[in-house]
C-alpha cells in the first residue's frame, strides 16, 4: 500500500490545491493512504479533515514584518517544527513527500529530504514563495503552473502540469438558469462578479461605492463579495444597487461564475487558474501586500498575452469604473479576453501531478530493490 504525505497550506491558494491533488491521488490508487501536515491554527486545519483527510499540525509561525516580541519566538517554533515534522515522517513512513508551499512544507519537506525521500513540490505563482525556493535544490520534481520558471528552479526538475482548480467551480456553462434565479438576478442584465478574496479586498470595496455613487447604468448588475471583513462597513455605506446582491461570502461560486460577463478580482494564482477554464473576461488587480509582489507578476503573465486587463491597486477608485464600463459595452474585447484566457487553462492539472507523484513512487521502489 502507498503513502503519502501532503504538507504546506496557510490559505486557500495552498490549502485547495492540495486538496486536489489528493483527490487524484485516491482516483489512481483508491488504497493509497494520505496524511496531511499542516500549520496549527491555519485554515488546512480546518479544511482539510472536511474533505476527508486527516491532518497533523506543527507548530510553525513566520516572522511578522514589524517590531514584535512574537518574533523572538520563531526559532523555538521552527525547532520544534523540525522534531515533531521528524516524527510524523518516520511514524507515517511515506513513499513521496508533497509540499504545496506556506509555513508548514518548509520543515516537513527539509526533514522528509535529510531522510532520503522523495519529495515534490508544486508552486502556484508565476514568482515562486520563499519556502519553496529554498526547497527547489533538496527535491526530485517541481511542478509549476507558468512558463519560464528555470530562472528559479532546476531547469531539469521542472514539469509544467497547470494549477488543481476544484472542477465543481468551473463546470457550469454561462448564463445558467438555475444562476440567475440562485442570485435573483435578471436574465439579459449584464453581471459583473467583485472578488477580493474570502477576507475581501478593502480598495476593491471602496472602488465599488465610489462607482455606485457615480450611479450605475440601468443594465449593469452586480454580484458583490465584500470578504467577511468589510461586509457590515460596506452594507451602511452603499447608497444603493438594487437587484445586485452583496454578500460577505459567495458559497457557490460555481452559479457565480455562470452569471458572470465580467470579473474584478486580485489576481491569485489559483483565482486566475480558475478564470482561464471559465473562460471568463477578466480585470486583475494585484494586491500590494504579497511577498515578492508575486499577484503583480501573476497579472502581467496574463496581460502579456491579452488574456486579462489590468489595474493597479492605486489607481482602483479612479480607473475600475472607467475600464470596466468600457469592458462591458466592448463584446469583441470580451470574446477576445475569453478566447485567450481559455488558452491557458489546464483542465487536468492535478492528474498531471499525480502522475509525477507515482514516478517518484516507482523510482523509490526500484532504488529499494522492490
């Protein structure tokens, strides 16, 4: 029977894919057990046993870029992070270590490595996250989602295999029915989707009610998640947008995607994966506050090839109104964005990394003499 351990997570960006890249794991080998390790108090602990697997926590923390007593502690955390990830990998005995970037891969993969196993890592941006480059010279395979990436890792380690999007999310066709009547929007009304991220995105937000102010064409609806943050600050403010609704958080993005002509969203590399098989017209607009101004990166990826526009985060309360409206009243420019957008879709992404993931398992098999 194989094992596998699946480590890193921190927010959903890490914690999905790896949920995927399990589920395709158990599809190719029903028997396959799989364990994951994760930050303690991090969303994996939470998101990953309601997908059905177990998980295990360490208790790692990243250092906080201020003046903060909480960072004299982060060597004992990482100390002990070491020892208990140590552990977990001698008790679990693994085939292959998986690591999908955030706090907790770091140490799991380093000691999983000193132990001579193999180890794969798959990095969602277009700029890699510190963890995984400095893990890119202890593993066998790295699994990216952008071209071009030999400037950070290994040339002859990398597998271009695309980024695991939950299917679910991007299975509908547009302009649904059933999406429409699920958000109680009118058929025939043009529908732009606001995302900022679960916890909402604050000059998103505030580039929305500077819009709405100005006032809304009459055929122009909206589907507004506002993140959990903002939601109540947004509420009292907005000076109106009938039949739009304005949510804290959209459960089904699925219905949302359907009713969507157009989108505003940061550009996170797992949102954008989603975009290009939705193949939906998008306006990005990059948070400032990533390590490596990688969402920057992820956008201009994209703008490269005329599959997405873009806005800086600076100028969102001047411009968001301007190019959207332009956006909505060009078709041709929408089919277009769509078109190319589709282009980079990989539909089988986790597949893709399953498959790298039994080569190693098969290789370690052999160098075993089994």
């Amino acid at each position: 029977m194989s094992r596998f351990l699946i480590s890193g997570g921190g927010t959903g960006g890490h914690v999905f894919p790896a949920i995927s890249i399990a589920q395709a794991i158990q599809i190719r080998d029903p028997e396959a057990e799989i364990l994951f390790v994760g930050a303690n108090g991090r969303l994996e602990m939470e998101k990953v046993p309601a997908a059905g697997f177990p998980i295990k926590g360490l208790p790692i923390a990243g250092f906080i870029r201020r003046m903060t007593w909480k960072n004299l502690i982060v060597p004992f955390k990482l100390t002990g992070s070491l020892l208990k990830a140590r552990s977990i990998i001698r008790n679990f005995n693994p085939d292959v270590v998986i690591g999908v970037g955030g706090y907790a891969s770091g140490p799991t993969l380093r000691m999983a490595s000193s132990l001579g196993i193999p180890c794969l890592i798959q990095e969602q941006n277009s700029y890699p996250g510190v963890t995984n480059r400095l893990l890119a010279g202890r593993v066998q395979t790295v699994c990216v989602a952008y071209e071009g990436m030999g400037k950070y890792f290994p040339e002859e380690k990398i597998v271009l295999t695309g980024n695991p999007v939950r299917k679910d999310l991007v299975s509908l066709p547009s302009h649904t029915p059933e999406a429409y009547d699920y958000f109680r929007l009118e058929p025939g009304k043009k529908t732009v989707l606001i995302l900022g991220g679960s916890g909402g995105a604050k000059s998103i937000n505030e580039a929305m009610l500077v819009w709405i102010n100005r006032g809304i064409p009459e055929d122009i609806r909206f589907i507004w998640q506002t993140g959990k943050t903002y939601f109540e600050t947004v509420k009292v403010q907005d000076s109106g947008c009938p039949g739009s609704p304005i949510l804290a958080f959209i459960d089904r993005m699925d219905l949302a995607y359907s009713c969507a002509d157009v989108i505003v969203s940061r550009a996170g590399a797992i949102a954008i994966s989603e975009f290009c098989l939705a193949g939906k017209s998008v306006i990005l607009v990059p948070s400032p506050n990533v390590a490596g101004d990688h969402q920057m990166k992820n956008a201009l990826t994209l703008v490269s090839k005329e599959a997405a526009l873009m806005v800086p985060d600076r100028e969102i309360a001047v411009k968001l109104p301007e190019v959207a409206s332009g956006l909505l009243n060009d078709e041709a420019q929408q089919e277009r964005l769509r078109r190319n957008i589709r282009k980079l879709g990989i539909p089988d992404a986790a597949e893709r990394i399953a498959t790298e993931v039994f080569k190693l398992t098969r290789k370690n098999s052999k160098s075993n003499g089994s």
